[in-house]
C-alpha cells in the first residue's frame, strides 16, 4: 500500500473531449508527479508540482496540465483528446525532492 | 537527459532460479530506483540506492554510481515476481527506459 490513490481506474473519452484524472496522497507528500506509460513503454514524466507550483514539465504539449491542492490532492487535465492519448496515467508523491517517489495504480484511459 | 539502458530487455525463467538485472545510465546521478510493475501496472517501489548494496528478503541491490551502473539479483524466483522492472535515476525528474519484462513460469 504505497497511500497514493487514483480515481478512476478506467476511463472511455471519446476523440475531441477533455477529462480530468484524480490523485490523493499522503499527508506531508509536497510534491507530486505525472506520468504517461503507453503500452509496452516506460513511464514518460509529463509534470511536478511542488506546493501546487508547477515545478517541471517534460515534453507533453498544453493541453496538458495540472492542478495540486493544499490538502495533497491534485489533478491531471487532458484537453481535445487524441487516440494517442490512450495509455496509463500515473501519480507518483514524494515528502521532498530526495525521498523515494510512491506511485498509486494508475487510471487506464482509453480515447476513442 | 540522462538515458537509461536496461538488460536483458526479456527473461524467462522457472521457479527457483536466480537472475540478474543492469541498468546503465548515462550521467551522474543523486540517486537511483528499482520499480516493479505488475501485470496489474501497479508500480512498486523496491530499492532507493544512491550507491552500495541493499538487501531486502530475496532481492538484492548494488549501485555503482561512479560507474554509472546498477543492479537488481532475484534469488530464488517466483511466480508473483513476473512483470517489467525499472530502475530510474534520479535527476530533477524520474527518467524510465523500457525496463525488463521478467516472466516466471511455475
């Protein structure tokens, strides 16, 4: 049990619309971030928020963004969905920079 | 960015065998880390090891940081220790290459 949890688990979006991906972590874990992992691929890192700045972004396009909240949750927003944007979308939190990074079980979207 | 190379890219083995895993990576790093993704996806975090050796029941790990490599040795293995294993340096951001797919057959 790794106390990151991600809702929902499985998502069907339809080419053209927007969908919003649910993370929580644990107390104290200021820091979070976003992967995609297409099948048969590593994790690609999409973005990190660090006390709900954004704090890096790897090499995703703006329609991708994101949203942390003081109480430790935080959001990934996938606007004008694309068929390759189907994959599974991770959550990893993490107290500081240094610490282990703790990833919940992903939300599997398929796009349409 | 760093790049990551991980080998064998596939296993196979049978229950009760041990295997090695490497992972090289191309520049220095604050720290490295083994994840085990299950079938399921879940990614499980196994080692954080900036350099040495650590133990943890069955698994083991080395880091030679100055050589820019690491570790993973399964001793003994089993059935639930199929899926795809990571390591990621750490830099400013976790980088994951295509990891290697462990199966284990009963």
């Amino acid at each position: 049990e790794t106390g990151v949890t991600q809702s929902p688990t499985h998502l069907i979006k339809t080419r053209g619309q927007q969908v919003t991906l649910r993370c929580s972590s644990q107390s104290g874990h200021n820091t979070v971030s976003w992967y995609q992992q297409a099948l048969g691929q590593g994790p690609q890192f999409i973005f990190q928020y660090y006390r709900e700045e954004e704090n890096g972004r790897g090499n995703f396009p703006p329609r991708f963004s994101g949203l942390q909240f003081p109480n430790y949750s935080s959001e990934l927003n996938v606007n004008a969905l694309e068929l390759d944007d189907s994959a599974l979308y991770l959550c990893a939190s993490q107290t500081d920079y240094n610490s282990p990074l703790h990833f919940g079980n992903g939300t599997r979207l398929t796009v349409t | 960015g760093i790049q990551v190379e991980q080998s064998p890219p596939d296993l196979i083995l049978q229950e009760g065998a041990n295997s090695t895993l490497r992972c090289n990576f191309s520049d220095s790093v604050n720290n490295l880390q083994w994840f085990h993704q299950n079938p399921w996806g879940q990614l499980i975090n196994l080692f954080y090891i900036p350099s040495g050796t650590k133990q943890n029941g069955r698994l083991s790990a080395t880091t030679v940081a100055t050589e820019r490599y690491s570790l993973l040795y399964i001793s003994s293995s089993q059935t639930t220790d199929s899926g795809v294993y990571f390591c990621t340096p750490r830099g400013s951001r976790l980088t994951f290459g295509e990891g290697t797919q462990l199966t284990v057959n009963p």
